[in-house]
C-alpha cells in the first residue's frame, strides 16, 4: 500500500491514511486501498477494533484529492464516488468496531470518512466541515446522508449550504464528535476505549452493530423486529452461557465468540 499504514496489536489495528503532503486527501489510489484494506480486516478474527486516523498532526483527512478531481469528467466523478460508496459502506458495515481518532482538519471526504465510523474522538484542535457547494459540487461521499443522520437536518443543511468549518468543542455539542481529548493524548484514549470495548461480547457487539445500522434505515417497527430477532440469535452463543453463567457465579466472564 503506498498511502496507507497498518498497524495491528491487541487485537487493535490503527490504520493510518499517510499523504501529509496533501494533508491525507483521499484520491482515486488511497480509496481503492482503504477499500482493499476494509475488505481484509472484515475477514480477520484477530482485529476486532479498528483506529482510523490521519499521518502528522495537522489533519485528519482534508477531502477528497481536489488536484485529481479538477479535471475529472462526470464519469469519472461517478467511478471515484463509487469507490468510496464500496470503501465507506465496508468501514460502516464491519463487525469489527470503528473509531475514527480524527487529528486535525476533517473536512469534506475526511469528514464522510469519520462519519462512517461507528465513534469520532476528536482532537483538541481538529476542525470538521462540509465544504464541496463552495467547490461547485456536494457531498459526494455520503456527507447528504450520515450527517443528517448524526446532528439532525437543519444542523446538517447548515454546515452544508455555509461550508462553515467548526472546532472541535462545537463538533462535541452537535453529536458530531463523542469526546474531545488534546491531541497527544488522542490514540492512547481510542486504544483505552478499544481495550474496553474488547473485554465485552465482540459478537454481541457486531449484532448490536448491525441492530442499530440497519435499524436506522428501516422503519421503527421494522428495526425493533430486527433487534428481536438478532437477540433471539444471541441465545445460541456460548458468550450468551458464559456471560450470564458468570454474572450467577459473582466471577468475571471470558467472553470469547465473535
Ligand atoms: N486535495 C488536494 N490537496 C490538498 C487538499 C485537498 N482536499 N487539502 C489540502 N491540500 C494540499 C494543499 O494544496 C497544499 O499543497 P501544496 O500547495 O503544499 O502542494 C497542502 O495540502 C497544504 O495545504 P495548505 O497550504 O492549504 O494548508 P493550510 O494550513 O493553509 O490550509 C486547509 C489547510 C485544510 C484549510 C486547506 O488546505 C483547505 O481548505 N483544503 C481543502 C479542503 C477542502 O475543500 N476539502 C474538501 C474537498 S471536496 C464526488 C464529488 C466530490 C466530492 C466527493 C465525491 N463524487 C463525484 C462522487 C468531494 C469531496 C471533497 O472532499
């Protein structure tokens, strides 16, 4: 991979998108990589919480490769949006659970990218924004669809129709962010929330995951039938057994499925 690294430990893997130059624009290349890289992790038993975070300091992920779209033809535009489309639907859908350690400018792409991660922590002085209508084009990596969904439509029309850029403290009052931590702390408190995460159910977790995923999109009565369901199959695990086995005993559980 020539723009991104991959470090896997504890069961933890920090994937870092590395193009400082361009403060971590995604172009065609790093999308079909993150693409490739997702596809591997979903399949590995060993990561079960994946860190996704931006090289230097400065940024996070500052949008798409504005130097490879200006000249971009709408067929192209499409191919390198459907890149993404299979990209961020693989990072949102994973079992595993994501956590984007947003460093710095998350700005269009970068923003998208953050949003399709299950949990943002956000830097002290990280920066978030939706700035494609002042580009002459609109989220195209799915920034119409999960903002909303995160802070709300007027909030997210808002940030949309202005390309307003806001901190990170403004990101935590909208639910864009989970929690602000200064920034030399950043991935030390994602692996510490990751080490948590990881001493509970990991299956549990990815039905949960999948619970709330497909709920949202679905009407209430659809998703609660789901959630039903998935907890239904929840009953033939042996966590299930082990967990509430461990609870009767007053001992700690070994929570081992996923
Ligand atoms: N693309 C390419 N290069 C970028 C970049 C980007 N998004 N952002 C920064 N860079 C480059 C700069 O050009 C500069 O390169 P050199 O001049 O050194 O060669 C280097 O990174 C450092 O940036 P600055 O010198 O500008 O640094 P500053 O600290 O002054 O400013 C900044 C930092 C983040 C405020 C500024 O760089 C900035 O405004 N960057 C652009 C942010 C932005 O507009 N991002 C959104 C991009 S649009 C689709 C269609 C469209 C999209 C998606 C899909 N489909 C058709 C499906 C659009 C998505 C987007 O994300």
């Amino acid at each position: 991979m020539n723009n991104l690294l991959m470090e896997v430990e504890n069961e933890i893997a920090v994937v870092t998108i590395n193009r400082p130059k361009s403060l971590n624009a995604l172009n065609s290349e790093t999308l079909a990589e993150l693409n490739q890289c997702f596809c591997e992790i979903e399949t590995r038993k060993d990561i079960k919480v994946v860190i996704l975070t931006g090289s230097g300091e400065k940024s996070f992920v500052a949008g798409a490769d504005i130097s490879e779209m200006v000249n971009a033809t709408a067929a192209e535009g499409r191919t390198m949006g459907l890149l993404a489309y299979n990209a961020f639907g693989k990072l949102e859908n994973m079992p595993q659970v994501t956590i984007a350690a947003v460093n710095g400018f998350a700005l269009g792409g970068g923003c998208e990218i953050s949003m399709a991660c299950d949990i943002r922590i956000a830097s002290e002085n990280a920066k978030f924004g939706q700035p494609e209508v002042g580009l002459g084009t609109l989220p195209g990596f799915g920034g119409t669809q999960r903002l909303p969904r995160l802070v709300g439509k007027g909030r997210a029309k808002e940030l949309i129709f202005t390309c307003d850029m806001i901190d990170a403290q403004e990101a935590y009052r909208i639910g864009l962010a989970n929690k602000v931590v200064p920034l030399a702390e950043l991935i030390d408190y994602c692996k510490k929330m990751a080490t948590k995460i990881i001493s509970k159910g990991s299956y549990a977790i990815s039905l949960a995951k999948s619970a709330i995923n497909t709920g949202l999109d679905v009407d209430l009565s659809s998703g609660l039938k789901l959630e039903a369901d998935l907890f239904g199959l929840s009953f033939a695990t042996a966590d299930k057994k082990e967990g509430m086995s461990a609870f009767l005993e007053k001992r700690q559980a070994k929570l081992t499925d996923f």
